[in-house]
C-alpha cells in the first residue's frame, strides 16, 4: 500500500494579506500551515521525505508540496496513479460550523482550511486520477501524535502533543497501545502554551512561528529568577494537568487575534516596550527570555507529572513544534517521570506530513510493523558521477579526488584540526530541521573563538547561538551526562544535557553558557560515513566529536543538491566542502 502524507496550507499567508494587507512583514507569520512537506510510505516503511522548502529555496514555506510529491514518485519509481491514499495533516470538514458566524473566518474556511482544496491541488497537478476517493484529512494532533508513536519502537507509552495550534487544540495528550490512539486531555487553541512563546518571540524581536529557537538559545544568559513570577502569573495551571493562559482574552478584535497586538501591548504594560528587530539585546530582555523559557519548562512538566502518575505508563513519546525546544526536552528527559522519552525528529508540521500518512497505514493495517526509526535519511541523494560531472564543470574551484572513503576522512580531519571550517555534504539528505551529518558544516569542538567564528563569519547569524556537538555514540557517556544504554535517545540532536564539569573548558565550541550541550550521537549502523569521520579527527585530535550545524547560511534553507552545496560554500567562504569522495576548494 502506497501513501503519501502532505502537510501546508498554501493560500494562508495569500489570504490574510489580502486581508490586511498593510501589516508588518513578521505579522504574516502568524498563520498556520508553513512548513509543507510530502512523505511516501511503501506498507508503512518511509520511502522518501522532503520538505518543499528544500526545493523551492523558500524557507519554511507553506505552498502546496507539488515539487516534493513529484520528488516522492520520481524516488520510488511509481506514478501518481500507483498512490492508494494521500493524508493530509489537517482536518478542518468537522470544524466548518464553528467557523461561520464571523465573515473574515467563514471565508478563511473556504479558500485555506476547507480539504477539498487540497483534492483540488492534486487534481490541478496530476489530473487524471480518482483523489477524492483516495484523500483522507487527518486531525492535525492526531498526525503529531501518530509521528511519534509509529516511530518510537514502544509497545505502549503516553504521547504528548504541544505546538502552536491544530483545528482546535494546541495540547493533547493520548494513550497509545499497539495501532491504538486515545486522546485522554487537551488544551483548547486559545490557551496556547506554544503560541504564548511564540508572543514573547515577537516580543524579544524576532519572528513568530520562525525564531522560537533563538529565545531558547538567549535564554541561559538571562537570570529566569528576575521575571519568572510575573511571566508565570499568565498561566494557571489546573489539578487535572491541564492548564489557562486567560492572556489572550487581551486580543479582543480581529486585528489584535490575527496579530496577538492586545497580548503585546499587555506585554509591554508589564515588561516595557518591545525589542525591535535590530535592537540592543539588552539584559533585560535575556532575563525575560529565560524566564518564559523556564515558564515552559514549568507548565510542560505538571501535564507530564499529572499523567505519569493517572496512566501508570513508563514511556512518552513527543511531538509538535513545542518539542523542538531542546532545553524543555533535556529538562524532561532528567526529571526521571519515564523511563524512555522518544521526541519525533521532524516535531514540526513537516513531520505532521510524515504522521498523517503513518496515521492512514496503521488504522488500516493495525498490524503493520513500527520499529524504531534510526535516523531520518529520507531526502534525496546524488551519485558519484554525477557529482563528479558537476565539479568538472566549474571554473571557479579546484577539485582533489581521493581513491577511498579512509583517505578522504583522514584528509578532512586533518583540516579540522588545523582550524578549517568545512561544508560536508554525503548521501541521502536528511527529513527535519536539523543537520544530522549528510547536510552539515562541521568544525573542531575545542578552540575558544570557533563558536564565534563560526556564527559570524559563516553562518552570519547571532552570536549568542549555540552549536551542537556530533559524537561517537560508545564515546557520549564519557563527556556528556548521558546515562550508559541510553545513547540512542540523544541520535537526533534534540535533548539540551550537561557537558561533563571536567570538559567544559576543553569543548569551547559546543559547550554553552550554562554548561550544556545539544547532543547527537552517531553510530556506524545509522550513518556510516559520518561515523568514520568522527573516527578519524578522534586518531587525529584524540576527540571523537565535532562541530555539527546545518550546511546553510542566515534565511536559507538547508542545502540539498550538489550545485547549492558549491554555491553556498563559496558564498558562506567555507574553507572546503567534502563532498562524495571529493575535496572542493575556491580558486580565489
């Protein structure tokens, strides 16, 4: 059975700039259905995955994932005709009614939300087949949940889905068992834990539903003691593990709801003005951002706290966009409330693609196998011909091919040593946010100014952000407090954990203010090349870890194919890229 999973809305932003079409730019932000994506399923194993934004070169977009269907197909060898079901990872038919009484959203209905829009799209870009027969829109928390679930490996576990907002709900909380998913609580859209976050975003200056990452990296150079009673007075929390947010009753007009300008201007009576997108980071607005991050930290861990011990059940799994948060994640995982905590790699709507179509697999198929996922390696991948063709056709690098995959690292760790900050660029690309080691710049761990080297003349971003390290996984217990039979749980890049006391000072790099690190470990069995680099700057420094961030630079997507891999190597003045079984350097 062939299903396709699609996540996006591709009219939202069109529509409320229509709307409104006078707003700032960052207010067209708040909408939903970014981040489009397809994923192929073949009898419930992932064939492909890719998020449109890879290809368009659009980040985050949310336009109808045409480019990554064909990409599916064209992956898989099949035609359009060959799919049984496509899955959409929002469900707006049975919220209809509740959209009528004011005009602004009966229209929103109709040209963004209403499913057969998207049977429309599928029918506009490969006509010919029968999609209203096979279309079947899934409960956008249903998706998450299913994400992570079907992925993780365990018989049976709680899930717990937090992100801005669904057709409803911006938290569930299920039971699952087998194919088996019940919703045991949730929080209404209104209450948005995920969009309150998302305000202080946009509060601090940067961009809603875009930079949420960014206040999780300022956070640990603020002081959470300063303002964590005040941003905690926005949320009550219930004794049946739920929780209010009664501050978004502030936004009392369709203006202020579409912008959050009544939560603003509530913000700015209790905390002062609001920072500017280009202005002084203030310490200020780090306490701030410190306090909002452990206000999260907070409600996150009384709903988990509160249904660990109602069901009894030893394991979580996580999803939604709120489960991107590394430091939350990090808090959860050594609050010891489960035994295994299982966070979906790709937590965002890209992977709500990947969640709908499992979802449409296992209430079909209740028996179909759900292992668990090693790494997301889902997205394309090119061959050494064709690489080496396209290196031959520049005039603007020199090319040092080597004969094995054993010089070549040995090669590579050796400018890694040196200093030399590198773009690496190996087989498939991954499905998600993060660069796992098909995708990446990579660097040495130790030295004192790497970070900021790196931040600033290569990624030109800002410089309070962390990198995280990439370790040899039978390595991580030794420098990171990980717990020994545990290191698959940190394979993705998305628990924040302490830095052993005894490397803080020798792992300059990766080793953040407050002592911590987004850990990655690696195995030769989820990717190989990647592995045997680790190795060889490990013969060469006598560390088994380096540097790992995503291969691109501010405002740009994650590179995918070889020809954005060069150009943005000489753009980003990377001292090489290691690509294939090659070694790219500029002619200038």
């Amino acid at each position: 059975m062939n299903i396709m999973g699609l996540s996006g809305f591709d009219n939202a932003v069109t529509f409320k700039r229509r709307h409104f079409p006078d707003l700032e730019k960052r207010a067209y932000r708040i909408a939903q259905g970014f981040d489009s994506a397809a994923v192929l399923l073949r009898d419930g194993a992932v064939q492909f995955g890719i998020a449109e934004e890879r290809i368009l070169r659009e980040k985050a977009t949310g336009a109808f994932p045409v480019q990554s269907i064909k990409a599916c197909l064209a992956h898989s060898g099949i035609k359009a005709g060959d799919i049984d079901f496509v899955a959409h990872a929002f469900n707006y038919g049975p919220h209809k009614a509740g959209l009528q009484e004011e005009a602004y959203y009966r229209a929103q209905y109709d040209e963004v939300y209403d499913p057969a829009l998207q049977v429309r799209r599928l029918e506009e870009h490969f006509p010919g087949v029968d999609w209203a027969s096979r279309f079947v829109p899934v409960p956008h928390h249903l998706a998450h949940a299913a994400s992570a679930f079907y992925q993780s490996g365990f018989a049976e576990s709680l899930v717990f889905v937090s992100d801005g907002m669904g057709e409803t709900d911006s938290m569930t909380v299920f039971t699952a068992k087998g194919a088996d998913l019940k919703l045991i609580a949730s929080v209404p859209a209104f209450h948005s834990l995920g969009v309150l976050y998302s305000a202080f975003t946009l509060y601090l200056g940067f961009d809603f539903n875009m930079d949420e990452y960014k206040v999780m990296g300022l956070a640990p150079f603020g002081d959470k003691r300063k303002y964590f009673n005040q941003v905690m007075e926005l949320v009550r929390l219930k004794d049946d593990g739920t929780y209010a947010i009664p501050l978004f009753a502030q936004n009392k007009t369709l203006l202020e709801r579409e912008t959050h300008a009544g939560v603003i201007q509530a913000l700015v009576d209790k905390f002062g003005p609001v920072r500017t997108p280009e202005g002084e980071m203030t310490q200020h607005y780090k306490d701030l951002a410190a306090a909002v991050q452990a206000v999260l930290q907070t409600v996150q861990l009384h709903v988990l706290r509160h249904f660990a011990n109602s069901t009894g059940l030893e394991r979580v799994c996580m999803a939604g966009g709120v489960s991107l948060n590394c430091t939350a994640n990090g808090i959860i995982k050594r609050s010891r409330l489960f035994k295994d905590v299982f966070v979906q790699p790709a937590s965002g709507d890209d992977g709500a693609a990947l969640g709908a179509a499992l979802y449409v697999q296992h209430t079909r198929k209740p028996d179909t196998p759900a292992p668990r996922i090693a790494a997301p390696l889902w997205g394309p991948e090119y061959g050494h011909d064709e690489i080496e063709t396209l290196l031959n056709s520049r005039t603007d690098i020199n090319v040092q091919r080597f004969d094995s995959f054993d010089a070549l690292t040995a090669a590579t760790a050796e400018r890694l040593e040196r200093g030399e900050i590198l773009g690496w660029f190996q087989g498939r690309m991954e499905f998600g946010p993060r660069a796992l080691g098909c995708r990446s710049i990579i660097a040495d761990p130790r030295p004192n100014d790497m970070r900021n080297r790196v931040n600033m003349l290569i990624k030109k971003r800002e410089g309070f952000r962390p990198f995280a390290p990439a370790v040899i996984a039978e390595r991580a217990t030794e420098y990171f407090e990980i717990d020994a039979g545990d290191e698959e749980t940190f394979s993705h890049m998305l628990f924040v954990l302490p830095v052993r006391p005894a490397y803080r000072d020798k792992l300059h790099a990766i080793t953040h203010i407050d002592g911590t690190a987004r850990v990655q470990t690696v195995t030769r069995e989820t990717n190989q090349r990647f592995y045997d680099l680790l190795k060889a700057f490990e013969v060469k420094s006598g560390v088994p870890m380096v540097l790992n961030t995503s291969f691109n630079v501010r405002g740009q997507p994650i590179v995918c194919t070889p020809t954005e891999a060069v150009d943005t190597f000489l753009s980003a003045g990377l001292f090489a890229l290691v690509i294939d079984n090659f070694i790219v350097t500029a002619k200038k």
